[in-house]
C-alpha cells in the first residue's frame, strides 16, 4: 500500500503560545479510511487544517499525494477535498448553485460543473431542494450540500472534521454509509471525530490523539484487543452527589479487592475494572463482594469499547473534557443567524 | 484566463447575495434619499442667497449625494468579507487551487458594479426632482464611474478593516469614523467658496473633496462665487481622477497585504 499522507513532526503553535499539536508522526494509505480520534481541544482541527494548507505548520513536514506542504500547496489542493467542522454554505445560492461555484473554483467548465452538480445532488439526496436557498435547508441537508461541494472535483483524498457532529441518529446512520461508500468507490478518506461509535464503524485504522499527541495508533479491534477482555463496571441509582461518590470510593475498592480485576477506575459516575478473567469466575465473586459489604449497586460486563480503550491510555474519558476551543485558522467561526 | 474565470464566478456570485437582500440595498438608498430631501428643504433660503442666480439647492447637492451614495456603499464591501470568513467561506476559497487574488478580484468587481447601480439611482431621483445635467448621459456616466473608481478603494479599505478586524461592527465604525468628517470637510453641502478657509485648503488634500467637484463638474456645471460655468473644467477632472485612481490603487494595494498577512 502506498502512503497518500506522510507526516512528519508536525507541530503547530498558535502565536497566542497555545501548543495545539505537539509533533506527530502519522502516514495514510491510499484507499484507507483513516481516523483521529480524540475529545475536544485535541488538536484534530489544528492538524486537519494544516494538512489542507489552511494553517502553516510551525515545524515538521507532511507529504501528500507526492507533494511537500508549504511548497506545492497548489497541487495538494488540487486533489483534496475538505469539510469543516461547521457547515459552510452560502445561504443565499441554491444547492445547485453552492455547488456549481465550487465547480467553478475547481476549474470544472459551466457545462460540466451543472452535470457534476446534479449528480451530487442525486447522491445526497438533495435534488428535490436543487433550486431552494441553502438559507432553508436543515442542519442535515446542509452538511450533505457541504459533503457534495467537497465532492465536486472528485478529490481522491477527502478531510472531514467531524462530519457528524450536531446530526441527529438517522442523519448520522445516512452519513456513515455515505462515506462508506465513497471509500469503497476509492476515495481516501481521513476522518476526525469524538465519537468512537463513529472512529469503530468507520476507520480501518485510527490514531487516537490527546492533548497534541498521537497516543495509540492502530486499527480498532487490535485497541481494544489489546485492553484483554471484557469490563466490568458497577453503576449507582442515587441521585445524591456525596452520597453517590461514598459508594463509588466503596465499590472501587471493593473491586480492588478482587484477583481477577485490573485497572479499577472510576468514570462518569461508575466503576470500571478490566476482567483478567472470564465473567464465570470473576462475577460471582464480585457479586458476593458486594453483598457482603451491603452495597447496593449494579453489576454489568460488557465487551471493551474504544472509550475503555481511551480511558486507558489517557486515564480520563473521551467525552469528559470541557473543549478547550479548538484550534481556528481564520478568526473564529461564530455561526451567524440573520 | 483560468484567474478570470475564477474572478466571474465569484463576482457573480457577490451579485446574486446582494439581488437576494435586496434590504441592504434599499437601506443604502434610503439614508441618501432623505439627505437630498431633506437638505433641499432646509438650505432653500441658504441656497438663494449663495448659488448662482436661478440655480436650485438640489442642482448644488445632486452630484455630492450621487458620491455619498457610492461610498456609503462601500463598505458593504468589508461587511461582506466579514460574513464570508464567518461562516467558513472563505476557508472554502482558501482550499480551492485558485490565484487567491481572485477573492479580492471577484467582490472588488461586483462591488463596482452594485455601486454603479446605486449611483444611477441617486442620479434618477436628481432627474425627478428637476436637476438638469449639462452635458448630459456622457457626463453622468463619466462622473458615476469616477466615483465608482473612488468607491472600490474605499471598498478595498473597509476590506482591510475587515480582514484585521474580523468583526462587522468595527468595519462599520472604522470607515464611518473617516468618512463622515472628511464628507463634512468638502464642498458636498455647499458651494466652495462659502467654505472656510482652512477647510478649503484641507481639501487639497481630500479625497471626497476632489470627488465631489469632479462630479459637480461633469453633471451640473461648476459653480464659483455666484457664477455657474457649464465648460468642463479639465484641469480639476485631471487632478480628481489622478487623485482617486490613486486612492483605488493605494487601497487594492493595502487590501492584497492585509490579505496576504491574513492568509500566510
């Protein structure tokens, strides 16, 4: 497999002295879906944006599709594609003519732009509202004009900053199997995400990312693989917040206390243990723990997630920290309401 | 070629936002609408003891509200980029393997040609209210395409306040804080030898004065202590388009930096 993405060292420092990624190393290879996973403030944004020559690096070299970014940024954007994490279309041109403009930018003739157009718009589902304003579109029929202006020039390597973020289920499901599509047609794509439903649906491959460093790189089922078998967590019906951390503090070391646990921790209002063993041993005697101690809790075993398998490598959960704002390229984004 | 192709589709495409909110444009005509109303009333007796015999305030004003018009018009240039980097647009043009002059190109064009429609409107009110233009439809077009010339530096400008502000309302206040005074410190509202002195000794050195009576002079006929002279005066016109040329060209100039300083 050829590497369509080589990155290098990468680092970015904003001039407000914010260190927003912190030298990463990372290649795609061509036809891989590939992601990043990691919360908000990560640095997801800051690194998409360097690679689609929004932001200069601060340090470190990335190759795509045999050009050097900073030098051939031209041709980079030539065969790229990109979808930012806010939805950008210009309300005031229909979905046809959001995305003839971009054909145009793409140096697609009038012809073949409106051909191109039309056919996007049979993809996604838009071709109904082709000739309404995108000023009235939804949220989801928005990010779908979005994902098809990307398209118009059949990139063959497409960035999307989390594509999914703020769709509801159904519209996320739709998404999904959209991008799967693509990427089954052979467009590369390199997705970042917060989900890790998402990140395990999806990527072949993913690097999970914290705090502007690569952590763990490789595909899901080896992560989580990787965490042993099943977990165990003990859950709590009290609404109380004191009382609620007493019996998490028991449980935890009730757990503890058990041979055939690991890796007691506390998240998001449960205990989580990794199960060395398999549930046959190791259950009854937890239950039987808890029962002697007169701890009223529930008890589930689960197969690892890639949140476990987050929580593991950073010690803090996926989706527990407050976004630092994420890295921005242009002042911020603040979505305008007329 | 590939550059111009690029400059149309997002000219048209700064065209079409602009026919779309037609609110915008109705506003900007309203404000001048009401100065030329206005003014004509409340300077009448000013008019009659200032302007050459049988010329009527509104002739005097005509022109000058014609340019306000079109620079007031200008920053709706700057509001505009304001709106594009906000939502992400421009990150969209930024990514496309375009000259990323077209992005200044594009709107600089359009905004030309909304100021152009904007100043025929004012014109066409004038026409309404019974001002006569003395060298007629060649002296109009030449007057309203000076100040559009004028106006797209001023939009450059407000481009400029834009792309370091990155915030609609400092955009507005930034232009409006130049603007008004230096409107004030012309010979918009009355004839230049009623102005004080130092005023008029300002004005070699302001734009919108130099606009102002290259319009007067290429649509009503140039007035001077009581007397009106229908010759054009190719003197003051030289000076006044070498002037405001240069104020586009020293705007576009200052645009493409605060552009390239932007997007580096």
């Amino acid at each position: 497999m050829m590497a369509l993405v080589e990155v290098e060292g990468l680092r970015k420092v904003y001039p407000d002295g914010t260190e927003a990624v912190r030298g990463i190393d990372f290649a795609v290879g061509e036809g891989e879906f590939f992601g990043f996973l990691g919360p908000n403030g990560a640095g997801k944004s800051t690194t998409i944006k360097m690679l689609v020559t929004l932001i200069p690096p601060t340090e470190g070299r990335a190759v795509i599709s045999g050009f050097a970014l900073g030098r051939d940024d031209r041709r980079i954007r030539e065969v790229i594609g990109y979808a930012a994490q806010d939805v950008s279309v210009d309300e005031d041109l229909t979905g046809r003519e959001n995305l003839v403009l971009s054909g145009r930018l793409y140096h697609l003739a009038q012809r073949e732009a409106l051909r191109r157009a039309d056919e996007l718009l049979e993809l996604v589902g838009l071709s109904d509202a082709a000739n309404r304003r995108a000023g009235f579109y939804s949220g989801g029929m928005r990010r779908r004009l979005d994902l098809a202006q990307a398209l118009m020039h059949r990139p063959k390597l497409l960035f999307l900053d989390e594509p999914t973020t703020g769709l509801d289920p159904q519209n996320r499901r739709a998404m999904w199997d959209e991008l799967q599509r693509l990427n089954r047609d052979g467009t590369t794509v390199f997705l970042t995400t917060q989900y890790m439903e998402e990140a395990d649906t999806l990527c072949e491959r993913l690097a999970v990312i914290d705090h502007g460093m690569i952590v763990s790189e490789g595909s899901p089922a080896s992560m989580k693989a990787e965490l042993g078998g099943e977990v165990l967590s003990l859950s709590f019906t009290t609404d109380d917040p004191d009382m609620l951390q007493v019996l998490i503090d028991r449980g935890a070391a009730i757990l503890r206390g058990i041979e055939g646990l690991a890796e007691v921790r506390e998240a998001d209002r449960t205990v989580i243990a990794n199960m060395r063993d398999g549930a046959r041993e190791v259950l009854p005697e937890a239950l039987r723990a808890m029962e002697e101690a007169g701890l009223d809790a529930r008890i589930a075993v689960s197969p690892p997630t890639l949140d476990d398998v987050f929580m593991k490598i950073t010690g803090h959960a996926l989706r527990d920290e407050e976004g630092k704002p994420t890295g921005f390229s242009f002042g911020g984004r603040r979505r305008v309401k007329r | 070629m590939e550059t111009l192709r690029v400059t149309t589709a997002l000219a048209v495409r700064s065209m079409k936002r602009t026919i779309r909110r037609p609110v915008f444009l109705v506003l900007s005509l309203l404000q001048p609408l009401i100065w030329l109303l206005l003014f004509s009333q409340v300077m009448k007796n000013f008019g009659k003891a200032t302007l050459p015999p049988g010329m009527s305030y509104v002739t005097l004003f005509a022109p000058a509200v014609m340019l306000q018009t079109i620079l007031f018009g200008s920053f709706q240039s700057g509001m505009g980029m304001v709106h594009d980097i906000e939502v992400g647009l421009f990150d969209k043009f930024l990514i496309a393997p375009i000259n990323r002059m077209a992005i200044l190109m594009g709107r600089a064009l359009a905004d030309g040609a909304r100021m152009f429609v904007q100043g025929l409107f004012m014109v066409l009110l004038a026409m309404a209210l019974g001002v006569r233009f003395v060298h007629g439809p060649l002296g109009v077009l030449a007057a309203l395409l000076l100040a559009v010339i004028f106006g797209i530096g001023l939009a450059a400008l407000s481009n400029v306040a834009a792309l370091r502000t990155k915030s609609t309302e400092a955009t507005l206040m930034i232009v409006n804080f130049f603007l008004f005074p230096l409107l004030f410190l012309s010979p918009a509202l009355v004839p230049k030898d009623v102005l004080p002195g130092w005023i008029a000794t300002f004005g070699k050195f302001n734009p919108v004065a130099y606009a102002v009576d290259a319009s007067r002079n290429l649509m009503v006929g140039v007035v001077e202590n009581r007397t009106l002279s229908t010759a054009i005066d190719w003197g003051q016109l030289g000076r006044a388009t070498l002037f405001l040329v240069g104020v586009a060209i020293g705007g576009m100039t200052l645009a493409r930096m605060a552009f390239r300083k932007a997007t580096a």
